[in-house]
C-alpha cells in the first residue's frame, strides 16, 4: 500500500464525522484495496460554479457528510469574505434522493455553530422553491442538496448568491478554497434562535405570483397526464395545477412519490430514451392529449403532445420557441430582454429581434442565462436541456412555472382547435426550419472525453459529413465578452452548426447540432429534409470523437 494514499486515508478517517462512511475506509486500508481508495481520494470533488456533485461514497471524491461539512465551512468563509451579515440569512433546501437529509442536516448545523441564520426548507422540496425563497427573504444565500436528474448514486450542494441565481467566478474558488482549509466546526442545534423554518408565506407568495400569470379564467378541459419522475415535484406541481383551473391531470401513479432508486427509470431524467414512456401508456389509458414531465428537483421541463400520428416528445429549443412566443410581447412592452445559450437553437434571438427584444447569447449553464439581462430585467431565459425562466422572481430555472406557462399555450391553442404543434409550424413557418439534435456520448472514464476534446483543439476537422467547416470558435480563452469555457463550435456552410463540450455534471460529452432551412410552402417537407442532415452530422461527428 501506497504511504501517501495511507497518510491521506487515516487524516481523513480521524475527521470524518461519519461511522459508517470511517468503518468502510478503515476495512478498504485493512484489505489493502489501493485501486479503490484511489478511487475515492485521488480526485477529489471540487467546488465549481455548479457547486458539488457526484457519488455518494466515503472519501474526498464523494460526496459525504465530511464533504458537506467542509464545504458550509467554505460557504460560511465566503459569505465573511464578500461582507454579506449573517443575519441576512442562508436558505437551505433539500430533494428527496439518497443522502439529501443528512446532507442537509450538516448544512444546517454547520450553518447555526458559525452564528448563521437558518431558514430551512420544512420537507423534500422542488430547487425553484429555495431560489425563490433566497429573493423573497432578501437571504444571503441559498443551499440545495440535489442532483438534479444525476442517476440514483449521486447527490450534490447546489449554491445560491444573494440575488437568487447559482454562483459564478471568482465565489466557487473562494468557497472551494476556504472549505480546503476547513477544520473541525463548531455545531449548533435547531433549538438556536438563529434556525427558522421558511414560512409558509413565502411558498404561498410564489405560488400566487405565477397563478396570476398562468392561470386559466373559468377552467380548462385539457387533459393532461403529469409526472415527478420519483422526485419532489409531485405534489407541488398537483397544487399548482388546481389552482390554474385544471382538474383533468391524471399522474403517473408508478412515478409520483419521491424515491431515491428511481425505481422505473434507467436515468432519471425526461431528456433521455424511455424516460416517459410510462407517461404516455398512462396518458393513452385516460386520454390525454399532452404530458408534463419534471425532473427529480422540478427545475427542468419535459413536454409530449399527441396528435393523430401518435406521440412527440418536443425537444427542448421547441418549448424554448414555445414558451419565448408567449412572453416575447410582453417583453417588448416593459423593455425586458430575454436570453438562451450558445449550445441552444439559435431561433429565439431571430424571434427576439422580430419584437425588438433584445437577446443575450450566453455560456451553458442557467448561472449565466439568469444574468444575461445586464442592465435590463430578464423576461424569459432558455437553455436546450429543458432549463426555462418565465419569471424574473426566480433566479434559476424553474420547471414548475414553467409548466404551467406551457400548459397555458396548450389551452389556448386547444380553443382554435389546435395543439402545441400546430403552434410549432406557425413559428417556424415564419423564421425558417431549425432541426435539431442533442447527442450525449457517455464514457466510463473521464480521460477519455478530455482526449477527445484535445484531439479536436490539435487536429481540428475540416468538413462533417461533407460539408465545409467555414469558422471555429473555441471559447476555452472566452469569446466576445463571454468567459472561459471547454466547448468548441463549428459553424458549416451555410448556417448549420455543430457544437461539442464535455458535460459539467456527468462524465460523457454532449455534441449539439443545428440546421438551418427555409420553410417555404411546405413545412413539414423543409423540416424532413432538414433531418436527414441532421442525422448525418451526427453520424459523422459520433465517428469522428469515436469515444
């Protein structure tokens, strides 16, 4: 056995507050397993702009009660260090996977030893709810355990700043700086004058607030089937739908109450394959025309809309378009700006423009999206991996206002007669075709997918499946005002593109493609063709990372 890794293993058993998680490192070193305690140390969980994320395991590279610890040691350091008054508050929310409740216990205690007021979420909640919460109560922060739609091993600590959005440089390398340095907390106990449960008001006031926007005057007779995917979105979301006037949601009965084994899905998340496919046998069962579908911690959005051909799954830049639609208008009138990503279609900023909106294009991540107004208010904010912001009351994304908005579209539609579809060709019968494509290329091995990102950097392609590649943009050194980021852009003749990056939160690269058609008089013709280019751009770009 390695002295190194022994030394790093028995300092870190001597601190970590866990009996469990000390006994399976102990008998780990007892047996000699060098291989598997590498595992564990020699890549340690890092505090990024995403917060932490990863496998719930014993040692520094997963994420654990010590893990937890240190890092509201680093939360609390950086709170001190920008100057922000512990009496302003930290909010701290938790889902309903596996560890979430002790994570959250040890946020909570590491919180109130260091004098920090604690308003503390009172069960399992959606994540929109404490980025609402952290505006609402003016808070300092916010904490939220979760991993969002991560498989069932994993967990995360997801970090709020005091305007309510996710963190960003230079806070993730102070807070992963200070909890480096952590040392054995003072722990204070909920009976503190500091600990308070977030009231009911605040919830209440969210819940108002995007009723009076997306509720429906007299009812709606849409039926819809809706599921929480295991997490907590279920009876939030079944609150919400009441209130706006829908009373035929039938749920996924298998799907709703939250389960950390995520028990009927390969991946918990209404991105992949499969992933509704209870959803549609439910809703074919009661006859339901449309399908929401939330991931674990309710911040994203899935949607499925039936028509006489069957079942469609919408890709997230079409709720995108969806959603813009409807908000653009009134964006317009309160000089608001709305924002998408630079992975997402590029449909919205031509929408934008068409309203006189402007459109900010950012990085990846809702993080950026959220302060893509700059001197404006957000009116609406997308990104392609169902991450939408209908509301500048919530600094994240945010599925549950979102689904409600979207089941507004629907409604209104269904009075004409229509579906979202039929919504879809008017958008793109007006601004052109924009097929597109999202690819996840997973790997066991995360060195794997950095090769491959370098093998693009030092021998880049100069066509994908035939066609020219006219401009490279690597944002690694930043581009156009917009900060450093591991993602590659390779703009083709014409207007199609194709975008690849590592993914922030689980090991495989993501390869996003975009092409551009003019819709002439036949939509759906111009939207077939448009596909099969897409396919083959995927097919060539696939071979060519060859993961």
């Amino acid at each position: 056995m390695n002295e190194e890794v022994t030394k790093q293993v028995l300092e870190w058993i001597e601190h970590d507050p866990d009996t469990h998680d000390r006994a399976t490192l102990q008998k780990l070193l007892s047996e000699g397993n060098e291989a598997e305690l590498r595992r564990r140390f020699d890549a340690p969980l890092t505090f990024g702009t995403a917060g932490l994320r990863g496998p719930v395991m014993a040692g520094p590279a997963g994420m654990n009660r010590f893990t937890v610890r240190r890092a509201t040691q680093g939360v609390v350091r950086w709170l001190q260090e920008l100057g922000i008054d512990s009496s302003r508050g930290v909010v701290v929310g938790r889902d309903a996977r596996h560890g979430s409740e002790e994570f959250n216990d040890e946020a909570v205690a590491v919180l109130l030893g260091a004098g920090v007021r604690v308003y503390e979420m009172i069960s399992p909640l959606p994540t929109p709810y404490v980025a609402a919460a952290v505006k609402s109560l003016n808070a300092g922060a916010g904490i939220m355990i979760t991993a969002s739609h991560n498989p069932p091993n994993d967990n995360g600590y997801k970090l709020y700043a005091s305007d309510g959005s996710q963190i960003v440089a230079p806070s993730d390398e102070m807070v992963e700086r200070f909890a480096r340095e952590a040392t054995t907390p003072v722990l204070g106990e909920r009976t503190s004058e500091n600990h308070f449960d977030v009231p009911s008001e605040v919830i209440a006031k969210y819940q108002n607030h995007m009723l009076s926007r997306f509720s429906i005057k007299g009812g709606s007779s849409l039926r819809i089937t809706y599921t929480p995917l295991h997490g907590v979105g279920g009876d939030a979301m079944m609150t919400l739908f009441r209130a706006a006037g829908y009373s035929h949601v039938t749920v996924v009965s298998e799907q709703f109450a939250p389960d950390g084994n995520f028990p009927t899905l390969a991946f918990p998340n209404p991105e992949e394959p499969g992933a509704l496919d209870l959803a549609i046998a439910t809703a074919d069962g009661v006859g339901s025309s449309l399908i929401i579908a939330n991931d674990p911690d309710a911040d994203r959005l899935g949607v499925a809309v039936k028509d006489n051909e069957g079942w469609h799954i919408l890709r997230g830049d079409e709720i995108g378009w969806l959603l813009g639609q409807k908000l653009l208008p009134d964006a317009a009138k309160s000089g608001q700006c709305v924002a998408t990503t630079i992975v997402s279609s590029t449909l919205l900023s031509k929408m934008a423009k068409a309203h006189s909106v402007k459109c900010s294009t950012t990085l990846t991540g809702f993080k950026w999206i959220a302060r893509g107004a700059a001197d404006k208010e957000l009116a609406f904010g997308y990104e392609e991996a169902l991450g939408y912001g209908v509301d500048p009351s919530v600094g994240d994304k945010d599925g549950l206002s979102a689904a409600l908005a979207l089941c507004q579209i629907a409604h209104e539609a269904a009075q004409d007669g229509k579906t979202l579809l039929d919504e879809l060709d008017k958008i793109e019968s007006r601004y052109g075709v924009h097929a597109g494509a999202q690819i996840s290329l997973r790997s066991d091995d995360l060195a794997r997918i950095t090769d491959a990102m370098q093998r693009l950097r030092s021998n880049p392609p100069k066509t994908i499946a035939g066609m020219d590649v006219t401009d490279i943009v690597d944002f690694a050194n930043g581009y156009e005002g917009l900060a450093s980021s591991d993602c590659l852009s390779y703009q083709l003749s014409g207007t199609d593109r194709v975008v690849v990056r590592p993914s922030g939160t689980e090991a495989k690269l993501k390869v996003y493609i975009e092409v551009v058609r003019d819709a002439g008089s036949d939509v759906a013709a111009a939207r077939k063709v448009a596909k099969s280019v897409v396919n083959e751009l995927g097919e060539s770009i696939t071979q060519l990372l060859a993961l």
